[in-house]
C-alpha cells in the first residue's frame, strides 16, 4: 500500500515537473526583445511589482551616472526564473533613473538558456540573469544571478572599480 502510495506521489510529482518544462519551453519568449515588452501585465505582473517596489540608492545612482557614459549592457533574463523576476525589475529602475542610461540590450532564454539566436552561447550564459557591462564592444565584467549590496552597487564596482587601500 505505502509503494503505491509513493509509486502515485512520484509519477505526479515527474509528469508535472515535465509538464512545467516543456510549458515553458514553449511559451517563455527567447531573443532579443524590447524592455516594453516586460510591462505586459496580464504576463508579466512580476514585472511592474518589483520595479514600483525598488529604491535605487541615490548616492551610488549619481556615482554610476558619471561613471557608465559609454558602456553597453547586455541583460539575459528568463520570465520563467524567479531571480531574472527579482533582480531585472530593479536593473531597469535603476536604468530610469540615470539621465542619460547607456544602451540596454535584452535578450531573453529559455530553461536551458537558449536565445534561440545563439548570443548566449558567444557569452558562455550558464545562469540567468547576467548582466554583462561592454565598453568599445569588449566586456569588462558581469553580474550573474544575484548581488551583494544592490545592483547599482555592482554595476558601479564593475565601471569604476574600487581603489585599494
């Protein structure tokens, strides 16, 4: 009785879990997209939740606005991955409240981060987000997945390093 009991709890548990993949493999947009793209409510509701909730840190904004003239950021993100819904809103509220924001490309992965354009493979994308800061087209460092103090923060050490002491 308890084998079958187990035998059922398993096969639910591994056909929702495929169920899931395959769903989003099918319906998470992949590519290059344009940020407005996020502000869709009906499928994005994490979107405008967590960009309304943040609070950039005003000093460091107004330290990275002098600092990130003529960068590049590149933004690989997943709809589907709980730290891309975390972290990305704030990257764009952070990038809104730069006067002159440097450019942003957004490209979007699947569960097993393929852009379906092959970008990600160009910048070894294992985990998601990345962040990836380009000056004169060479990448000169990246935020992956998670931060220490803030995202401001971490962009601001990758353009203007911290001096040692």
């Amino acid at each position: 009785m308890v084998s079958t009991a187990r035998l059922v709890l398993f096969t639910l548990f591994f056909t929702t879990l495929i169920s899931c993949r395959m769903q989003s493999h099918t319906t998470a947009p992949q590519g290059e997209h344009n940020r407005n793209l996020l502000n869709d409510t009906a499928d994005y509701p994490w979107f405008p939740v967590n960009y309304n909730a943040y609070q950039p840190d005003k000093a460091v904004v107004k330290e990275l606005q002098s600092a990130l003239t003529t960068h590049e950021i590149l933004a690989f993100g997943g709809t589907w991955c709980g730290d891309t819904r975390y972290l990305l809103p704030k990257f764009y509220k952070v990038m809104d409240a730069l006067p002159q924001p440097p450019k942003v490309t957004l490209i979007l992965v699947d569960n097993d981060k393929k852009s379906g354009t092959g970008i990600e493979a160009n910048y070894n994308i294992m985990y998601v987000p990345t962040f990836i800061v380009l000056l004169d087209g060479k990448e000169i460092g990246r935020v992956v997945e998670t931060v220490g103090t803030n995202i401001e923060q971490e962009l601001l050490d990758i353009v203007k390093p911290p001096t040692v002491k």
